[in-house]
C-alpha cells in the first residue's frame, strides 16, 4: 500500500475520533467573519459563507493584514462572508487533515509546500487550476508553479513565495569593526563576520551576542532550512527519479560541519527556533540572520521602535557557496480548495482575491510580502524601494522544496535530528548522516 494511501486511511479513523474535539476550537472568529452557515451554495441575493483555514489570523505579525484583506474581499463580495478558522502553525496540518477526513473540511486553507504534499497525498487539494481558470494558473511565477505541481496537475495556488535573504545589524559589525555598510559578498564571508560578531561576547544587559541565527529546534522548518544551506555546498535532495541523493557526495557533509561549527561553537544559539531567532536580531544581539520578506515588519513590531529601526540592519541576497550562486528556497505560503469543501464557487472567488493585485498590495505595503504571479510582481507598486528588489532578486534564484512526496513534510523534521547529533550529542557528521538518513529513506520507502 502506497503512503499516501496510509495516510488518507489513518486520518479517517481518526478523524472519526477526533473531529469533535479539532472543531471545537477556541478561536474566534475575525473581525470581517459572519455566524452563519449554509450547507450548499447560496441562491442570487442571498449570502454565503465559507470558511477559511489559516495561521496568519492567529499571529501577531499578520493579523492585521489578515483583518483588512477580509474587510476588503468582503466590501468587494456582498454575497460572500468569511469565517476564519486560526489554527497556529504547529497544529495546522494535522488539524486541517483531520478535519478533512472527518468530513468537515474548510472551504479554503491555508498550505505551505511542506503541507501541501501531505494534503494532496490525502486526497484533501482540489486540482486548482479548474477551479480559478488557466489564465491565472499560467500567471504563477516558473518555480513557484513547478512547486505545487502533481502528477502533471497544479494543486494549490501559490500566495506568497517568500525567498529567503540575508539581514545584517549594521550597528553589531560597526561594534565588530567591520564595514556597516558592507554585507557579506560569498559564504565565506559571510562565516568571518559571524564570528567576529560573535566575538563581542556580550551586550551592556549581559546578554549574549551570537554572529548569526541557524534553526535548531526539532521541527520541519529546520528541516528546510538545513536543505537550504545544504544548496549553497552544491546539495540535492533527490534526484529526477524522486530517488533520495542528499547523503550522496560531501554536501550534506560539509552542511553539518557548518552547523557544528556554528551552534556548537556559540556562534549561533542551540536549540532555537525561528520565531527566536528573529527575536534576537529584533533586540540587537545578532548579526546575521537568513530570513524571508516578512521579515522587515516581524523586526519593527519585535524591536519596539517600528519604522526607526530599519536604520539599524539591512538586507541582501544569500551570498554565494559552494555552487558560485546565490541558494535559496520559496518557503511559500499557498492556498488550496478541500476537495471536501462545500462552496467551491464561493472559495474560487476568495482564492483569485488573494493573489489579485488588490489583495497583494495591501498585503505588501503591510508586511513586505512579494507575489508569485508575474503580473502583480512585476507592478512598480511591489519594487518601491531597495527592500523589495532584493527579494524580487532573490526570487531568481530560489529553488521550490521537492515536497512532491508526501512525506516531504516527516522527512524535514526527521532531519533536523542530525543538527541535534552534531551540536547536542557530539556525534560526527558522519555519524549523524548514518543514524538518521536510513529513516528518511524508510519514510520514502527507498
């Protein structure tokens, strides 16, 4: 029996179990959602509501957004009332794949390409492009599109890629005695001046500085993020037969002797998550930081002194490795339409209003966050100052996570393991590679 085919079947029994208990959240709903309900489309005149899944009603940095992009579909669809579902991000797939089994799925959901694969392994996605025409499927940016692309078929729409660059506190290497002003132009770079940062010890409260922040907590982003680095040493996870080939070679090697030199020398901080991690380049006690185009507004709102502290940092594309190319990953937030929703008209409607350019530009002036259709990337509104064309930039050369499997999102969590082994537990690369990659290959069946 094929994984996926487990998957769907385990989450059935116990969405039979659970679907009460997932459906009685506590969250409620946003500004813009109405109480109502109806169990099929709504006659003309009439209102329909349609649910939405999605993290970012629940997170500080986005809830706003959130609230005026409902506001604004709203204003434009009389007809048309959403109710949020937040879920936070921790919870989200399993919730939603739960949910959905149970046959309470929302009428659109939030993915990411981590949870997509898991949601079209399940037979949660709905095949997109059917749904909110051609046109607008062939608008998707190239390597966005390939990314939610099945067995030939497109099955989320992308919302927001989210290439990740490199942020610098300009006032910590001022502090270090380097050049402000100059970021690191190659990787190697980019290690000197993480440890020369470093070196500063610690700030005037005591607190320690650390050079530059890699994730280290036991999770699938971090998963992600060590394939991201593993790119810059000339890394792949698989190969065109969808056979694993990241312990191939010296990459995935050379990859975890950079985290041991960087965690396990102090230079990053052990054990921290993202969300961390960005509060210690927002308090000033880090120095570099690879984060994504939400990253400005996250670093005013965590600093406390908003639009003034952009003096105090700046961005660039990820400098060059091992492969002489700036490597990244889309760590792409996307929308998919449940197969088991009940107002797929309605949710169309909702999908092709937020990836419109109306829906972007309010999203982009608000949190920085950039496009994935060519059309509304390209508009002058979303390349408005230097921030903008970095990641615009940086979106040339960002790769999509090969999360066609639906164990993409297993295996990255499962990976971090080895960032833990080599910083934690004092074990080899090596050794790391040898304990850990059998069980990701097992997850493939491989």
């Amino acid at each position: 029996m094929k994984p996926w085919k487990k998957l769907a079947q385990g989450m059935l029994t116990v969405g039979l179990v659970s679907m009460m208990a997932a459906c009685g959240s506590n969250e409620k709903p946003e500004a813009g959602s109405s109480s109502s309900s109806s169990a099929s489309e709504a006659p003309k005149g009439e209102v329909t509501e349609i649910t939405f899944a999605n993290w970012i009603s629940v997170e500080d940095g986005t809830k706003e957004a959130y609230k005026q992009l409902i506001a604004d579909f709203e204003s434009k669809h009389p007809n048309i009332k959403v109710k949020s579902l937040g879920i936070p991000f921790q919870q989200f797939k399993d919730q939603v794949l739960v949910n959905s089994a149970g046959g309470n799925a929302p009428d659109v959901s939030m993915a990411n390409q981590n949870f997509t694969a898991a949601f079209v392994g399940a037979k949660v996605a709905s095949p997109i492009e059917e749904l909110v025409g051609a046109d607008l499927v062939n608008d998707i940016v190239e390597g966005s599109r390939s990314g939610v692309t099945y067995d030939g078929q497109v099955m989320a729409m992308p919302w927001a890629p989210h290439p990740s660059a490199l942020f610098w506190n300009k006032t910590l290497f001022a502090k270090a005695g380097l050049d402000s002003e100059k970021p690191p132009a190659t990787w190697d770079e980019m290690i000197a001046a993480a440890k020369a940062v470093a070196a500063l010890g610690k700030d005037e409260n005591g607190n320690p500085i650390y050079g530059i922040g890699e994730t280290a907590a036991t999770d699938s982003y971090t998963g992600n993020m060590l394939l991201r680095t593993s790119l810059s040493y000339g890394g792949k996870f698989i190969d065109e037969q969808g056979k694993i080939v990241w312990d191939e070679g010296t990459a995935l090697t050379d990859t975890l002797g950079y985290m041991k030199e960087m965690i396990g020398g102090g230079i990053s901080p052990k054990g921290s998550d993202m969300k961390s991690l960005r509060g210690m380049f927002a308090n000033g006690t880090m120095g570099l930081l690879i984060d994504g185009d939400f990253g400005r507004t996250n670093f005013r709102n965590m600093s406390g002194k908003g639009e003034a502290f952009d003096k105090e940092w700046g961005v660039v594309i990820v400098p060059p490795g091992k492969t002489g190319r700036s490597e990244t990953v889309f760590t792409e937030h996307q929308l998919i339409i449940p197969a088991g929703g009940k107002h797929k008209e309605a949710a169309a409607e909702f999908v092709k209003y937020l990836v419109s350019k109306d829906a972007m530009l309010i999203y982009h002036q608000l949190n920085g966050i950039m496009s994935s259709l060519t059309s509304v990337a390209s508009l002058p509104e979303m390349n408005e100052d230097d921030y903008a064309s970095v990641f615009n930039e940086q979106m040339k050369t960002a790769s999509p996570l090969p999360a066609s499997n639906p164990k993409f999102d297993n295996a990255m969590k499962q990976s971090s393991d080895m960032i833990v082994l080599v910083t934690d537990s004092n074990k080899s690369t090596e050794e790391a590679i040898t304990l850990v990659m059998p069980k990701i290959k097992a997850l493939y069946d491989q």
